[in-house]
C-alpha cells in the first residue's frame, strides 16, 4: 500500500506520470487550481502546494488544535488557489 503518495497518470495513454510522495500518512484531500498547482492535505497534520511537474512549493504543518479546522484555514491564507 502506498500511503501518503499522490499518483499523477496521463488518462489518454493509460500510464502514469510520477508519483509524488507527499505525506507520511494518508492523503485526505486534494485541489487542482486554475493555475496548474495541486494543494494536497494529509492526516499528517499539513498541506503542500506542488506544482505539476512535482516540485514542492511550500508546506505548512497545523498544529493539532488547529487541524480539525484545516479547510478553513487554506480558504482564508490562500484564497488564489480557489
């Protein structure tokens, strides 16, 4: 099993393209944006931007007073991503 890794595949050809190995547990939710960034949130207490060819952007790490709250957070900090 591959917890934590984020696999981007090319539909059209049938094969995949890279796997980004995103968070040390499970990926809980993920985020296309109109400008070709992926937002990825894990039960690892983060998020991370990347961009499409894999390059981490940046992360941040929530505390755990915080987490249960993390959507709210990555509307209101990050607003251009929606």
């Amino acid at each position: 099993m591959c917890i934590g890794v984020i696999f981007i595949n090319d539909i059209r050809a049938s094969k995949p393209l890279r796997q980004l190995h995103a968070h040390v547990d499970e990926v809980s939710s993920l985020k296309l944006t109109n400008d070709g960034r992926l937002i990825s949130v894990g039960k690892d207490h983060s998020f991370k931007v990347f961009n499409l060819s894999g390059q981490e952007l940046f992360q941040i790490i929530l505390s755990e007073a915080y987490w249960y709250n993390y959507h709210y957070y990555i509307f209101v900090f990050f607003p251009k991503f929606y």
